[in-house]
C-alpha cells in the first residue's frame, strides 16, 4: 500500500476557483455562497492524495443551503450564540461529504 499523501492543486487553478468563487457571492448577493463554498471544497478535496487514496467530495450546493438557511435561522433565534458553533458544524458537514476513492 501506498502510504504517500500530498497535495497537487496548483496556484493557477486555485486562483482562478477563487476569483469565479467571489464572481458568484458577488453577482448573486451572497445568496449563491454554499454553491460558491462547494466548489473551493471540491477543489481542494479533488487535489488531496492521503496515504495513497485520492479523496473526492460529494457535498452541493443545494445540500448545503437547506443547513445555510437552518444555522442561519438558528444565529437569529438565539440571537448569535449559535454563531460559536457555525464553524463546527461546517467542518462536520464538510467532513460527511468528504470520501477516498
């Protein structure tokens, strides 16, 4: 088994995800921003090689929104203590839709 793990995104690629990235919050106002996050995720995930196993990610956009909305909704009504916990949930959420081939 091949127990080599690296990264092989390049600054090109990477630059030109983040400008198309900032061009979607932009334009849509932010309300296009889990579709934006999804696809800098992906990006990153899609270059990760970790102990031989190249990692993919299945999150989207639209999966990410519904919980957008919730943790949202969830900041309001506790009026922004939940915001201690977005991070956390984040990372869980990116986490479960992380996955090696």
């Amino acid at each position: 088994m091949n127990n080599e793990s690296y990264f092989d995104g390049g600054l090109l690629s990477y630059v030109g995800y983040a400008i198309l990235a900032m061009l979607i919050i932009v334009f849509t106002i932010g309300i296009a921003t889990p579709w934006a996050v999804c696809m800098m995720q992906n990006w990153k995930v899609n270059h990760t090689v970790i102990d031989g196993r190249r990692l993919y990610f299945d999150g989207t956009g639209s999966q990410l929104f519904g919980n957008w909305i919730k943790w949202f909704l969830l900041t309001i009504i506790t009026l922004g203590i939940y915001s201690f916990w977005l991070h956390i949930k984040m990372e869980q959420w990116i986490t479960k839709h992380t996955h090696h081939v």
